[in-house]
C-alpha cells in the first residue's frame, strides 16, 4: 500500500530524531472552547483521529508528554484509556514540567517535538526540535512553529502532527500496512 500522506522533505528532515512530543490540550487536544456542564464541571470534546494518532505514535517509540494548565476527570479518563502516562495537570509552569519530563526519560530538546497554540506554550515551542501549531492558534505560535496544520485544534490537529512524525521517522508506511 502506496501512502497517499506526503510532506516537504524539509519538514521530515528537521523531524527526524524525535523522540518525545509535548502536546497542549486545551486548543490542541480539543477545539479550545470551555463547556460547562449544569453543575459547572468542564466538558471537554476530543476528536477521534487524534486519539490514535496518539496511540500510533507511541507504537513507533516516540512518548507523548501532555502538559496542561488545566484539570479534569474527563481529560484523566482519555488520557488514559489511550495510554498516555507522562502528563503535567494545572501548571502554568509548561517549561518546568517540559524540562522534568525530558531528565525523567533521558532525553534532550533535540529529541523533542511540541505542538501548542497560545502563549503559554511558546517557552516549550521555543526548545523543542520540531514545533508544531493547530491552523487555529494564535499568531504569535504559528510564528514560532515550523509546521502549522490545516486542521484546527480538536478538530485532527494533533493526528496531522503525529502523522507527520511518524513519516519523519519512517515508520509510518509499516503502521499504516496493518491496516490494509
């Protein structure tokens, strides 16, 4: 099976070597907006591509690290139900938890890709080898990425981005046979 998926060989190249890749959630993972239910519990609403997009990464060795400033129990639940142990819940300090994750795994910044979509994730995006934006985030970020999707945040983002490192990485030819 011949993979319709094609990016600039630049991309891929600078992608190469990625190891470990820092998400946001809110405006990445999900669409950005705040649901509240009736009590006021965060709703959040993931998109369904981006869930194995995750899964898939981690199939080919490379560990997605999430790093929120907020916290909830549905975000806990998806997170785990798609294998997800490296995450950060409420901190505004993005590039503290960046730096622990990195020392805790072994790894450095030339081995880490970021994607996120507002200020705060800029200390990270800024590190990372390969930094990445939803086509929805803000223009200060998409200034700082490398690569910005065409799909939104919440909306196939973060698949696109996992796509484009697991073609970067060689390995998406293979993951995508299993399914032919």
């Amino acid at each position: 099976m011949t993979p319709a998926l094609q990016f600039a060989p630049e991309l891929l190249l600078a992608a190469q070597g990625v190891r470990l890749a820092f998400f946001d959630v809110d405006g990445v993972l999900t669409d950005g907006g705040l649901y509240l239910s009736d009590q006021g519990e965060p709703l959040k609403r993931f998109h369904i591509l981006d869930g194995l997009g995750l899964k898939l990464i981690q199939q080919a060795g490379i560990t997605p690290v999430v790093i929120t400033g907020r916290d909830s129990p549905a975000l806990r639940a998806r997170l785990k139900a798609l294998g997800v142990t490296h995450a950060h819940f409420g901190t505004e300090a993005k590039l503290a938890a960046a730096e622990q994750s990195l020392t805790q795994l072994g790894l450095d910044w030339t081995q880490a890709a970021g994607m996120g979509d507002d200020w705060p994730d800029l200390p990270v995006l800024r590190r990372c080898a390969f930094a990445c934006a939803p086509a929805n985030a803000h223009a200060e970020v998409k200034a700082a990425a490398r690569y910005v999707t065409q799909a939104g945040g919440g909306h196939g983002a973060a698949r696109e981005f996992c796509d484009l490192l697991l073609v970067a990485g060689g390995r998406y030819a293979a993951l995508l046979e299993a399914y032919a």
